[in-house]
C-alpha cells in the first residue's frame, strides 16, 4: 500500500456524489436519446468516480497530452458514463449530453476517436484490453513515461478469448503500469454472465493469467481508492462485484433492462431519489497533473536513408524484401516499431528484430490481440507501428481491423504467403480471401508489390500514409524489374511492358505479374503484343492508367490474380471501368479451395500461371475477330 493515502471524508462524500452525477446525467442522455444503456453506466459510476477524480493523472483540458494517464473503456455501450466524466471535468458542457446520439453530435452511441478524449472505438466488445496492453507497453518501453493506463470491461465481454490473449500478453511483458477494472455486474444482454457474482472464480482466472488480482465492492469509493493506491509490480486486475442498474430501483439486478432507456416520467423520479442521496460538499474535485516524462515525438517524413539496392535480374521474395526494407526504415527513425505473431522468420520481420530488438514486441500466435496491440501502440502519434503475419491469418483478427479502421487508426499490416503460390503449405496457409477483407475497410490503402524495389517503398509509403494500411507479399523468389530509383506513388499504377500495337491490357500483380510478364514473351514470337499493368496498390486503383492504356487495346483487358474471384484485383479493375463503353473484363483467379503443390504446379491447374494467360489472350482475340 505504499502509494495508497486514505481519503479523507470530505473527499469519500464527493467521490459518492460525483458517481450519483454521472448516474443522473447517463439516465437524462439516454432518456432523450431514446437509446442507450443506462443500467450499464449505473453499475460503472463510482468506478469513474474514482478513476478520474482521485487515481488517474492528466490534464482535462488536453485530453491527448501525450503525458496523460490513458483510459480505455472496453465496455463501449456504457459511454454516457463516460460523457458525464468529461462533462464533470468542464471539458464538454453539461447540456451537450442531451444530444447524444444525435447526428450533429460527437457523442456518438459508443466511444470514436472523433471525441478528443477517446483514444479507441470500442463497443466491439473484448477489444479494449488488448488497446490498452499497446497503450501500457508504449509507457513502458518505448516512452519509458510514468504514465498509465486503465481499462474498464465488463463481465459479459470475458467470454471472448482475445481478453484472455490480453490478459496473457500484459502478464508476459510485466506491464505493471496497466489496470483492468472488471465491472461484475452480473448481467449480460439477454441471460446473467456465466460466473454472474462468483468473484473469486474470476480473481483466480487473472491470478493464474500473472495479474495481481484483488475483488473490491465496486460500489464503495473507500475499496476502490485503497486498491487503485496499490503498490505496483504486476499488472493489475480489479474484479469490482458491482449492480446492474445501481440507484434505478426498478431495474437494479433484473434482466430485461440492458440496453433500454428510462420513459421520461420513470427517469424524473429516479432522478430526484437520486438526488436525495446527495449530501451537501463543498470539496470540489479536481484530477492531478501527471509527470511531464514523455518525450515529444514527430512522425512526419518518415524517409528511407537511401535508395532500394537492388539489381535488375536480381531475384528476391518481396516477403523478404519487406523485412529488409523495415530493418532499413527502422536505421532511420527510431520510433518505427514492428510486431509479428511468431511467424518472424517467414514474414522476415526477424531482419527488423535482429537490428532493433528494443522495437520489436513479440505478439506470439495471438493475431487477434497483435492487432489491437498495434492499435494501442500507435495512439497519440508515438510510433510508426508494422504488424505482420501470414495474409491469412488476418481473417481471425478481422474485428480488430474493422475496429482500427473505426479508430482511424495509422496502423501498417504486412501479409505474407498469399495466394496458391505458397504451395505445398496447402490452403489452411494460403492467403486467398486478403485483399477482399482489405479492400472493404474504409480508408484502408491496399499495397501489392511486385519486386523487391516496390515492395521497399510500400513499407516507406506506408509509414507517411495515414489510416490502416495492408502490405501483400508473396512467398516465391521473383525478378527484380524496377530501376531502383523507380519513383511510386499510392494510388499510381506502372505500365511494365507495352508497344505500339497492343492487342490486350493485362494487369497482374505480384506473382502473377510476372507471369503476364512471361506470357508477353511467348505471345510476342506469334506476333500478338500485350500491355502488362502493374497496379501496384489494388486500393486506391489507379483507374486513369487503366482505362487510357485499355482504350489503346479497344477496351480489352485480362485480370490475372493470386486470390479468390470474390473481393480481390479482377473485381476492383471491373469498378473502375464499369462506366466506359466498349470495354470488357476477362477474369483469372482461384475459383476453388486449392491443394498441396508446387507452385509452379498450382499457377497452371488453377488457371492463373502464363499459359492460361496466353490461352485467355487468344480467347479474347477469338472473341473480338468473331464479333465481327
């Protein structure tokens, strides 16, 4: 109890009338909402009360001063909590909480970093912890600040497994300057939590997790003072025994309230009880400033020290290239960071690792919480953060990337061992689906390098890009085409071969690519020429290249992809010229659930190596000579 100071009792009774505040101000938002969960702010009141009243250390009207103590609310649904909080801190207006909801309003029906003091989307529920253990692991690590971080769940988001990825990943790292507040109110949605009020069951769960556990009556300001001033040495888990619907008699413990405003009439009365329970204080209270120990960090031009080094012929993996282009990035500026789900030696992250182990975290086979470590690790602008793992085993992890993308996170994924061409793997290892995931992401930016020149300046591009952006990378050695001092632009797609009578676009990307490459050659001693188009970013499209070379082939272009027909380059290339007459779209990709091959072997039974190219441009041609 070494930081642990007793409250006096002027200060226990303004903790206790705070919380009733926030209860009377969550009831009066939700009530002219017409939605929201009150019951699920109720049970949270004195939590907030004492969290940000008399624990955490920041300065409210700087809600993102990057010496903040952070606060995570996993349990989104219970934001009017949170509102009230920040209106107590004079940050919002009292009055402003009446428009919650509202489509003019910032405060939005769960937590979105369009509200300066929310780091996080949250309401996808089992996601906050993992953010904070980012948060915690920046403060500790990388920052090296006092600052620290708080996250508040609640009990029915303890059935997800990516809380317990947390919970393994804080207690790993000895993330001592983390806290989990579990609020154990003992309701879900629809049915009671499995544990309901079996406190110890979960204090021995964050026990045999590594965390400090300690059970608290989550409605006694006096217990949550003395165990938020706990000595720290492990993180820190408060398992607060609380009630649903706390100080609104009707709903207090009973199902069939989650999620339901209080009628305005039940709402006035609930109200004036509570207000009776307030007792005259004069103390007022105000949060402490926090340590000024986190250094200034500016992210801006975040630049290569040098020009890729590669040589034309030259073959190389861009999966490699990826890695050796981070390790170089990371020579340049010390606050890129990268993160991998023990798959660093396929990826090769393991070249950034070798040379910035300080910056490098280990996220083990845990893709769902890497993500949303990520997330955490790149709030406030403090680090340039890379994620990477096999493209595939981005689709467990897909929550946390459509939660990042809310978050308007700058958060860099690299995929490796896309599409058929990873070969005898077999398809559990086959990223097939990726750029369908990706491209639906609002904001995302969709890299796909071809060589290892391209792939070095999507990882510098990447770095300067803002919002989520995902690096495709493929597992097979291929030719270096680009000059090294080739210049690439997001969204600006690459004419790699052409002549000045192209029968056919083809765009390809990647290993395929490479293929259409091939195909051109063969093509050319019959006498039939190509245009090859590299897109080099799926999304944006570059859609202007694409039409002007195709109308010079009369509209006939060939899509050639390493992916699934669904989602992928064939279908972004038919958006981009849906509109133009005269144009059609012959489709490559995998129509099936592949198999165990040899890569080579896989390109041609599924259609999308060079023969089936040359074969595809001679149907075209056939097709074009037939409707004459």
């Amino acid at each position: 109890m070494e930081d642990y100071h007793k409250p006096d009792h002027q200060t226990v009774q303004a903790l206790r009338n705070l919380a009733n505040r926030l209860r009377i101000n969550s009831i009066k938002a939700t009530t002219a909402a017409g939605s929201g969960h009150p019951t699920s702010c109720c049970s949270v009141a004195e939590i907030m009360s004492v969290v940000f009243f008399h624990t955490m250390k920041y300065r409210p009207e700087e809600p993102r001063n990057p010496n903040n103590d952070r606060f995570v609310l996993s349990k989104g649904h219970a934001a009017p909590a949170l509102y009230a909080v920040w209106a107590e801190t004079g940050y919002l207006k009292e009055n402003e909480l009446l428009n919650l909801r509202k489509v003019d309003s910032v405060l939005e029906g769960h937590p979105v970093p369009r509200q300066q003091f929310v780091d996080v989307a949250t309401g996808s529920l089992g996601q906050g912890l993992g953010a904070a253990c980012g948060m915690a692991y920046t403060g500790k690590y990388f920052d090296e600040a006092s600052y620290r971080v708080f996250c508040l769940l609640g009990d029915g988001e303890l059935s997800e497994g990516s809380v317990w990825e947390a919970m393994a990943f804080a207690s790993y790292y000895q993330l001592d300057n983390l806290v989990a507040i579990l609020d154990i109110n003992r309701l879900g949605q629809s049915d009671p939590a499995p544990l309901q009020h079996h406190v110890e069951k979960y204090q021995r769960r964050c026990e045999a997790f590594g965390w400090h556990a300690v059970i608290a009556d989550g409605h006694s300001v006096e217990e949550l003072c003395e165990v938020l001033g706990q000595a720290r040495h492990r993180p820190l888990a408060i398992i607060a025994k609380t009630v649903k619907g706390k100080g609104i008699q009707a709903a207090e413990d009973k199902m069939g309230w989650h999620g339901k405003p209080l009628p305005k009439d039940v709402a006035d009365g609930v109200i004036k009880e509570l207000q009776s329970r307030m007792v005259s204080c004069s103390k007022r209270l105000y949060p402490s400033p926090p340590g000024e120990d986190a250094a200034p960090v500016s992210l801006r031009d975040v630049r290569m020290p040098s020009a890729p080094s590669y040589r034309p012929g030259e073959k190389v993996a861009t999966r490699k290239a990826y890695g050796a282009a981070l390790a170089k990035l990371g020579r340049h500026n010390q606050h890129v960071v990268a993160l991998d789900g023990d798959a660093e030696n396929s990826t090769f992250s393991e070249l950034f690792k070798n040379e910035h182990p300080d910056r490098y975290v280990a996220c083990y086979i845990a893709e769902q919480n890497m993500v949303s470590v990520a997330t955490g690790c790149a709030v406030r602008d403090r680090n340039v953060v890379f994620a990477g793992t096999f493209a595939t085993f981005f689709s467990r992890a897909y929550d946390q990337l459509r939660t990042a993308a809310v978050s308007e996170s700058n958060v860099n994924l690299c995929g490796s061992h896309c599409g058929v061409s990873v070969g005898e793997d077999g398809p559990s290892q086959m990223g097939l689906e990726d750029l369908a995931l990706f491209r639906a992401l609002p904001g995302a930016t969709v890299f796909y390098p071809s060589d290892g020149v391209s792939a070095e300046k999507a990882v510098e591009l990447a770095a300067n890009t803002k919002g989520l952006c995902f690096i495709r990378t493929s597992r097979p050695e291929n030719n270096i085409i680009y000059n090294c001092n080739e210049d690439f632009h997001v969204g600006q797609a690459k004419v790699v071969y052409k002549t000045n009578d192209d029968h056919v676009t083809v765009i390809g990307a990647g290993v395929t690519l490479h293929e259409a490459l091939a195909a051109a050659e063969h093509l050319k001693k019959e006498r039939i020429h190509i245009r090859v188009i590299d897109p080099f970013t799926v999304k944006p499209l570059d859609a202007k290249t694409i039409i002007d070379n195709a109308r010079a082939t009369r509209g006939r272009i060939i899509t050639v992809e390493d992916h699934y027909y669904e989602g992928g380059l064939g279908e972004a290339v038919c958006s981009a010229v849906v509109n133009e007459s005269g144009f059609g779209v012959h489709r490559l990709a995998v129509s099936q659930v592949p198999r165990s091959g040899k890569p080579h072997e896989l390109l041609q039974i599924f259609g999308i190596g060079r023969d089936a190219i040359v074969q595809a441009v001679r149907k075209v041609l056939s097709g074009a000579s037939n409707s004459k």
